[in-house]
C-alpha cells in the first residue's frame, strides 16, 4: 500500500491517511472498535463472524460528526474486506496475524515502521552526493 499525504493539510484521523474511501475507513475503524471490544485480539471465527456480519449489513452508530446520533447500515463485500481492509492494515503492521493460536492482534509495528522510514530518509539526506562525470 502506498501513503500519500501531505504534510501541510494532514488529517486529524490517521484512516483518513491510509486508506482512500470514506467506507473503506469506517469499515477499518469498525474493525479496530471490534478489536477493542475483545482486549486487541479476536481469533479465525470471530473475524469471520465480522466480516459475514458486514456483509450482510451491520447497523452500528459512527464516531464520525457528519453521523452524529444515526443508526447507520454499513454493508461491505466480504472478499474485499479481506483485501482491501484487512490484508493491507496487517502488511502496515497496524494488525497482526499469529499463525499458531490463530488470532489477529493490534499492534505498534506501524508506528515502528513509520519511524524507520524517518530514519531511512535522515540517511538520504546525509549521503553525500554521487556526482556523474560529464562528457
């Protein structure tokens, strides 16, 4: 996944940065609030169970001020969820997939890859120059 942003109009909300439509971060905001609800972690099933839960179409209320108080019916593609939601968020680092107890976990893994990136460009930027000779 590729992140775009730029730094002098930067969204307060940090799915504003990662994922390019509004659904696509409510539906990741909905899956870290389910997360939470279960101390971080839900196993093969439970996430199952959210994503045939959306696909069906799951009324919840939404953080966001333009929902305010509304019931809303948030209906997304189960394939996609695990293509465009959840497989980029656990390359990201944002959620992690434990291959023996069969659970994801939220992770910090994102904010340690952000700050190598940083340190990566600090880097670049103390490279001396490699000058071409000209012909």
């Amino acid at each position: 996944m590729v992140l775009l942003f730029d730094l002098y109009n930067l969204p307060e909300d940090v799915y504003e940065v990662i994922f390019a439509t509004e659904q696509q971060k409510i539906v990741a905001k909905m899956l870290i609030e389910e997360m939470k609800l279960h101390e971080g972690e839900l196993n093969k099933t439970e996430m199952g169970v959210f994503a045939a839960r959306l696909h069906a179409g799951y009324v919840t209320h939404i953080s966001d001020p333009a929902y305010a108080g509304k019931k809303v019916r948030i209906s997304y593609n189960k394939r996609q969820f695990y293509d465009r939601i959840l497989t980029p968020m656990k390359g990201m680092g944002m959620i992690d997939y434990n291959l023996y107890t069969k659970t994801y976990n939220l992770s910090e893994k994102f904010n340690r890859a952000m700050i190598s990136i940083g340190l990566m460009w600090i880097q670049e930027l103390r490279k001396k120059p490699h000058y071409l000779p000209r012909r």
